[in-house]
C-alpha cells in the first residue's frame, strides 16, 4: 500500500506545482508544459530520494516497485492531459449545456445556438490551433496536414483497428 500513497504524493506535488504555475500565468503551450511538469516531478523526485539523507527509505524497493511506480505515473500524466484538454478548450456541447443551464425553467432557444456555435467561433480557432502546433500548415486557403499531424493520425488509425472501429471523416 506504501507504493500507492508514494504514486499519489508524486502525483500532488506535480499537481501542485502545476497549479501554482497557472494561478501566475498560463503557459503559452499548456500541454508540453503540463507533460514536463509531470514527468520532470517524477523524475527529480527520484533523484532525490538517493541524493537526499534519510529519504531513501521512502523510495521504491525494487525494479518492479519502480515500474509500478512510474507507470501508475504515467498513466494518471496522461490521462489528466486528455481531461485537461477536454477543460481548457470549450465545445460545442459544453457551451450547449451550460447555456440550457443558465436559461433554466424557460427553456434555450434554438436560434441562440445558431448564433453561438459558429465556424468562426470553434472551426476557425481549432484550425489555427493545428498549425500553431505544427500539426497541420496553411497554403494559401488550404490546410494540409503535417509530418506531426500524420504520426498523430497514424496512432489513430493503429488504436481504432485495434479496437476494431472504422474511422470515420467527415
């Protein structure tokens, strides 16, 4: 149980710098920030758990405590990425429920989703994102998709035949 409560403690102090990072200012690239803050945490703490006197007892015993260790970091490092990114950038349904939210008993017009859910307002930001992130390029007045865009979407294509979905585009 040891190695739980380790996993997790490395996981709060990520955490916590994490958030006294945002609470001053927010990366320009939020995701690389957040991947180097949780993987840098993981391991420096290592590193201090032999540097450091008297810290080593709390450290992991063997090889295959490591491995417990650093997959469990790992695992919960991603996974926050994939949660944060589904926080950070607002979608079409969050904007949908949080609007019904806010219009209570008397209902949410339908013609204010319209005006709201906009090409300009989610298609457009979404495609500058691509390119700021090297994803994709702009030639001309086409998006073509990148060597990074490509790997992406080859892990893509890998996962959904794994799990035996077609892929789908628009």
């Amino acid at each position: 149980m040891h190695l739980v409560y380790f996993s997790l403690a490395l996981l709060a102090v990520a955490f916590v710098i994490h958030l006294s990072i945002w609470r001053v200012r927010v990366p320009s690239k939020p995701l690389k920030a957040l991947l180097a803050i949780f993987f840098l945490t993981g391991l420096v703490s290592a590193a201090l758990l032999y540097l450091v006197p008297g810290l080593a007892e709390f450290a992991p015993a063997s090889l295959a405590e490591w491995v417990y260790v650093t997959l469990f970091h790992i695992t919960f490092t991603l996974s926050y990425v994939v949660a944060y990114t589904s926080i950070e950038n607002v979608s079409p349904t969050l904007i949908t429920v949080m609007s019904a939210y806010e219009a209570g008993d008397l209902g949410l017009d339908v013609n204010y989703l319209q005006e709201v859910i906009t090409d300009e307002s989610f298609i457009k930001p979404r495609l500058e994102d691509l390119v700021e992130q090297e994803m994709a390029t702009l030639e001309g007045d086409r998006y073509k998709i990148a060597a990074k865009g490509l790997r992406f979407l080859k892990f893509i294509f890998f996962v959904h035949w794994l799990i035996n979905q077609r892929t789908k585009t628009g």
